[in-house]
C-alpha cells in the first residue's frame, strides 16, 4: 500500500511554487522523496522557498514569467538540459483581477487568459519529451493543472477572466487528456475552493466568515488537502485516471 501512494524517486515541475496551493505541493513532494522544481514570476521569493524546501529534500528553483511565451521556451529548454525525464508537470501559476463589468479593462483580461490558459497549453506542449521520454501504459506522466471551483459555478465575486479562464483549464484537461493517452501522459485538473492563500487573503480580510459558512464542511481547504490530491494523481494509484477535474472544495460543488 506504501508503494501504491509513493512518488518517491519522481522528478517534478510545479509552477507558481513559491506560495499558496504551489507552495504546499512542492513542499508534499519534497518530503514524499521526489526531486522537486519549482517555478515563480518573483526570482527571489521562488530561490527563498526553494532554499526552505531544500532543507526537507530535494528542490530547485527555475524562476520565470510564464505569462511571456519566451519564458515558457526558456523554462522548457532549461529543464531539457538539466533533467533527461519529466513524471509530474503541476501546471499551477495563475493570476485573477478584479473590476466591475463597466470597467473591466483589456489588461485585466488579457494577464489572466496569457498566464492561467496559454501558458498551461504551451508548457505542456513544450515539456512533452521529457514527459514521454519514459512514460509507459502502466506507468504514465502525468500533468495536473489547477483549476479553480469558479470554473466550475457563478463565483459571488467581479472576477471574470479567472473564472472564464478556469473553466477554459478544464476543458483543456480533457482535450489533453483525449489526445495525450496514447502517449502515456494522463492529465487531469483539481478545482480547489476556499483555501487560506496569499491569492485569497484579500476576500478572506473583508468576508471571512461568510466564505467558511458557505463551505458545507464549514472549514478552509489546508496544505494536507492540497498535498493529498497532488499525491494522490501523481502516483499508481492514479494511473488509470485522466480526464478528470476533481473539486476540493469542502463539499461547495456537490451542494450548489
């Protein structure tokens, strides 16, 4: 049973790892034994957890603004000459923006769609040779790309490229998905909800409690839930799953 849960021994990229839900599957992955990469825009904050995460095991820091396509070429080239096999690409980096339908601006959109949607396409496309390089039917790669509840239902919120952009990352997982298989990568999407992030920490300032009392389970999402799915789609016991977009998110989904 400890073998069917292990990813030890597994290379791993996770971008936009430096904090939040990236922070706490790198730092699961670390400890869990797998040689860990890690990916932010900020270049000192993506060496300082990397540095953190380092004392726990194995991780790297490969910072970039994958938001910029040269970017993506360039984290793509880089592991390319550094590692000769991929396991697990967690395709987590995003970016919201708030504003009222009248003034929502074109920036606003346009950030959010580059760097949650373009970006999840593009990297995966550009790291398929280290995520082929070893993968078998019995022992696929794996992508998993981090959606969002709000891809899912009407967020309460003014945030309309980040919910449109993760409904996007959904479906992009099943096209993956579909047309990945045969090449022995599964791909599949979580959509976390509520979790007590640097991303989050402005709505949990003004509404706190009415975001816990709408969660059906009346908690936040933590670090062992995000380490828990992340583990969970990256090992055998996974291996047969692709195509799917998982909600941790307390129960919100099922109820609404």
């Amino acid at each position: 049973m400890n073998d069917l849960f292990s990813i030890a021994g597994k290379t791993a990229l996770i971008t936009g790892g430096s904090r939040g839900i990236g922070l706490m599957i790198a730092r699961a992955y670390v400890m869990a034994g797998a040689r860990v990469y890690i990916s932010s825009r900020k270049g000192d904050a993506c060496a300082a957890a990397a540095a953190t995460l380092s004392e726990l095991g194995t991780c790297i820091s490969l910072p970039a603004d994958l938001g910029q396509m040269a970017e993506v070429n360039r984290v793509a080239e880089t592991l390319a000459g550094q590692e000769t096999r991929l396991d697990i690409l967690v395709n987590n980096a995003g970016a919201t923006w708030g504003g009222s339908v009248d003034k929502f601006p074109e920036a606003g959109w346009d950030k959010v769609m580059d760097l949650n949607v373009k970006s999840v396409f593009f990297l995966t496309q550009k790291l398929l040779p280290l995520l082929t390089s070893v993968a078998t039917a019995e022992a696929p790669s794996r992508v998993i790309n981090i959606g969002s509840i709000d891809g899912l239902h009407t967020s309460m919120f003014e945030n309309f490229s980040y919910g449109a952009s993760k409904a996007a990352v959904h479906h992009l997982t099943r096209v993956l998905a579909t047309h990945l298989a045969g090449r022995h990568v599964t791909v599949n999407a979580v959509a976390p909800g509520p979790f007590a992030t640097d991303m989050m920490a402005p709505m949990i300032a003004s509404m706190g409690d009415a975001i816990v009392n709408a969660v059906p389970l009346k908690r936040m999402g933590g670090a062992e839930d995000a380490a828990g799915i992340a583990i969970f789609l990256a090992s055998r016991a996974a291996s047969f799953i692709t195509g799917a977009v998982i909600p941790v998110d307390g129960g919100i989904t099922g109820a609404s």
